[in-house]
C-alpha cells in the first residue's frame, strides 16, 4: 500500500430505488494533492463524496483516514475528521444573511448560550475584508448571483481548516478570474498538505491541478492514474466508452428573415440600449464576465423583469411582453441559469417537471390523460437520452446533466420559435453537451433560433453564427464567425463604451 494516503474507500456500495449509483468502489486520496473525478452524469461522484460527507450511509463498504477506519455520520461530524465539502447543488436559504450562512453550524454564542450577534458581525466583517469580499454582513442570500454564492461557499470551505476538501463543480457558476484565484488558494492547500477531491466536468481544469484522476462510469471505477499519464482525449474515451467526433456539430445554414428584434431596451440601473437581432435558422451567442447583465436582458425579453423603454419586434412586428405567459404565447421560452432555484420543482416527478409546460394538451374535459402525459413525455425523454429510473422519480434525484435534460424536454415539448438557454452546459457531462448542442443546430436547421448565453468561450465560438459581447449593462461588441477568437471577445467583455 502506498504510504501517505489520507482517505481511502473501499469496496463502498450505495443503491437507491431503481438504480445502484456505486458499485464496490475502491478509491484514495494522497496527503497534499489534488485528485480530481471525472465522469458522465449519473456517474456516482457527488454520491460517493456525499457519503464522505456523511450525507448518505453507504449500503456496504468502509471509509479509512490516515488508514483508520471510521463511521461518519452526518456533515458535521465528517468535519470533526477535518472534512469539508463544496457541494455541486448549492445549498441555501434565500432568506439567510450572509453572517448565518458563513458561520452555519458553528454560530458563535455567549456564556448565556445565545447566538452572539456582535462577535458574528465582527467576524464576517474581517472574513470579508480580509477575502475583499464586497459585501454587507447582513445581506440576504437571495440578493447574491449564483457567482457570488459559490465563491463564498468556496471561501467558507476552504477557511475551515480542513485537511480534506470535496469539491464538487466548485467552478459551474464563477468567471475565469475567480477560477484563477481558487487556483492558487489550492496551490496553498496542497502545500499545507491538505488533499482535495475535486470534481469537474471541464476538463482543461482538471489536467490544470490535478496530480491524479480517477474516472467513473455507471457506478464503477473505471481507471486511476497520475494526471501526467493521461491526455484529454484519454480521458473522455475512458468516461464515455466511446470516441466523440466532432464536439460542436454546428452545420451551415442559410439565414432567413429577422425572427426576433431587440430595440433600445433599457431598464434602469441594470442595462442599457440594448439592440440586437436573431434570424430565422442563427444561432447568437451573448459572451460577457458575470455581472455584464446578460442573464438580466434575457430575463427582461423573457417577461420574466420589467423593461422602462425600448421594445421587442417578432417576425417584424412589435410583440407585448410582459409575463412569461405573453413570452409562451410568442413561442419563445427560456431555460435558466439557475436550475436549482429558478428551474425544477424538487420534490416532483420527472415527468411532472417536463409535462408542467404542456397542462392543456393533458388536462381537459376535467381529467388529466396520464397515459397521453406518459407518452409525450416519455418520447421526448428517449430521444433526449434523459436518464432516469422511471417516469416517477423525484427530479431533485437526477444527476445535475439529467435534470438540465428534463428542463430543456419541457420547454421543446412547446414547440418553439425562439430558445433562449443562460448557461445551458453548466455542470454538463461532455455527452450530454454534445446532445444539448446537436439540439440547438436542430432548432436551427427547422428555421428556428437560439440565443446562447455562456461562459465557456469555445462552446460560443464552436456553436453560434454571431457573438455579441456585454460589459456593465451594455452591448459592447458584436463579432461575425469570421472575427471569433477569444482575445477579441475579453477585449470587449472589459471594455467600456
Ligand atoms: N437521493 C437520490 N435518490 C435517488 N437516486 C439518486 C439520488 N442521488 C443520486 N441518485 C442517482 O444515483 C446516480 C448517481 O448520481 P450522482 O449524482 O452521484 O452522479 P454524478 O456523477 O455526480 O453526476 P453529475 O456529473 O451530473 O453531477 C444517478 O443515477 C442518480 O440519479
Ligand atoms: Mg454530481
């Protein structure tokens, strides 16, 4: 055996209703390194480091630290074995101030046992400034962007002085240059000696930090290796089981007219004169550092926020919206950014999840028609490759990639002109990125549009016709495919006009 392991599994087993999500799983980490997990979603990484965190118990199999065997019971006691976790779902209370949810589980209290609001107060203010944090102590969760909320969780995690660290999909949310900072912080966890488990689905992160990978398909471990004896290409062909061509299958498509027209939109303090269009059979890109108030345009075309002037044109006519209804009535729908808050209903069925956007084609005469309900939803699952023990699962049960797929099901049961996805292969196994793109180049073949907001330069530059670039509220650039390259487009997602 080798000698500095810090946590080993073995032969760990985990089922839950309809699927065996781990299989005897053998697995260890080393004293101050990195190790990353790859694999497709549904793969059992977050359930394997769930039960680390003690947040599942493990049907059979063992946990070793320091090569001692231990039972752990729930996530404080894992952090009692100097474990802590980063989890891929964030988990929040809207309603909570930032000072609850950074000192969640460890409130500082006073001789008479009550929280001691002062001591807190005083505490997050010197953990903010001394992280340059930006915020107000006493600010609501639910004021913050998903970026925002991640970065914290991360600051939490890692100033907890853990000699373990999970993170799962720590980057799905926060911008380059945040990645950039939590780089180095994970050098200086490394040199403390810290190990990480670190979960990703972008790959040219992981070959980044990691010192081993370990990959997982089905519920298995398939190989483990030193990153330096692996490539990319390696490593996809291991976690699909297959060789994927060609990853942006992008076709040519001969434009039609302008199908949507954005003019002088504006809203006041969050964006400003916003002029763009998509034709029939495009595909746009909007390109942007978080913050450049994308999401919030999408949003405000969506019906979803109200607009102060400017106005929005379909098929050259001008169309009135104001609620997502008006936006449904237009056949444009939206997949948010925000899965977990914005996006599933948790506690519902997959396929109550898909069919909610289609009620009238399944309720009528006073009855909701299941078999009808099972049918198209159940079609439209197959042919998006939905993984899913049954019709009847919680949503909140699937893998992150699977629940994207079942959303995405709900909006293209409608049968839409215009599709708008904000971040659509966020925490995405690259087969399913490749499924979500080879929709977005259907859509467009049928003469329909896509507007893609992403993160991710080379999903942009590999799936859209035109980019646009935003900063601070405003259209600061526009590329045709000729002018992509990802130097211009930074220039003008900094840039200010
Ligand atoms: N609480 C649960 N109840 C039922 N099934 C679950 C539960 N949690 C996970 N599963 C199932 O276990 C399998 C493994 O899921 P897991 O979340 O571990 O995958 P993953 O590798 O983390 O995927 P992703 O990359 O999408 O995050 C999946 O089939 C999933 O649907
Ligand atoms: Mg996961």
């Amino acid at each position: 055996m080798e000698p500095n392991i810090k946590l080993r599994v073995s032969q760990i087993e985990k089922s839950f209703p309809g699927v065996k999500a781990l299989n005897k799983i053998d697995f260890s980490v080393r004293k101050g390194t990195v190790h990353a997990l790859c694999g497709e979603n549904g793969a059992g990484k977050s359930t394997l480091m769930k039960i680390i965190n003690g947040i599942y118990k493990p049907d059979t199999g063992q946990i070793f630290i320091d090569e001692k065997p231990v039972k752990i019971l729930n996530p404080i006691h894992a952090r009692s074995y100097g474990i802590a976790m980063i989890a891929q779902e964030l988990n929040y209370v809207p309603e909570m101030s930032i000072e609850e949810n950074l000192f969640l589980g460890r409130l500082p209290v006073t001789k008479y046992g009550k929280v001691d609001w002062k001591l807190l107060r005083k505490k997050t203010i010197e953990f903010l400034s001394a992280e340059g944090l930006p915020y107000k102590p006493d600010q609501k969760l639910k004021t913050l962007t998903v970026s925002d909320i991640q970065m914290l969780e991360i600051i939490k995690a890692i100033n907890n002085k853990a000699e373990i660290i999970v993170m799962d999909e720590p980057t799905s949310a926060i911008t380059q240059r945040e990645v950039d900072i939590l780089f180095k912080k994970i050098e200086v966890l490394k040199s403390q000696g810290v190990s990480i488990v670190y979960i990703s689905h972008k790959l040219d992160e992981v070959f980044q930090i990691a010192d081993d990978i370990t990959i997982f398909r089905d519920g298995t471990v398939v190989e483990s290796h030193r990153a330096s004896d692996l490539d990319m290409d390696k490593v996809i062909a291991l976690m699909v089981g297959r060789k994927i061509e060609n990853v942006y299958p992008k076709e040519e498509i001969k434009l039609g007219d302008k199908l949507l027209e954005i003019k002088d939109l504006c809203s006041t303090g969050v964006f400003k004169n916003i002029n763009f269009h998509v034709s029939k059979g495009e595909i746009i890109g909007f390109a942007g550092l978080v913050g450049a108030g994308r999401t919030e345009v999408m949003r405000a075309i969506f019906g979803l926020d109200p607009i102060t002037s400017g106005h929005i044109m379909k098929d050259g006519q001008k169309v009135e919206i104001k609620s997502v209804k008006d936006s449904i009535k237009n056949k444009m729908v939206m997949l948010t950014e925000d899965r977990r808050r914005y996006g599933i209903i948790p506690i519902r069925s997959v396929m109550e999840n898909a069919s909610i956007s289609i009620l009238e084609k399944i309720i009528y005469g006073g009855y909701a028609h299941e078999r009808e309900e099972r049918k198209i939803v159940g079609e439209y699952f197959s042919k998006m490759n939905v993984k899913t023990p049954s019709l009847e699962t919680p949503i909140q049960s699937l893998s992150g990639g699977n629940q994207q797929k079942v959303l995405l099901a709900k909006w293209m049961l409608r049968n839409p002109d215009i599709l708008i996805l904000d971040e659509p292969t966020r925490g995405i196994d690259v087969g399913a990125k490749f499924e979500i793109y080879k929709l977005m180049s259907e859509m467009a073949k049928q003469n329909r549009a896509v507007i893609m907001v992403s993160s991710e330069l080379p999903e942009l530059i590999g799936m859209c016709d035109r980019i646009y670039v935003m900063n601070q509220g405003k259209i600061t650039g526009e590329l045709q495919k000729s002018e992509f390259c990802q130097e211009s487009i930074m220039k003008y997602a900094t840039s200010t006009i």
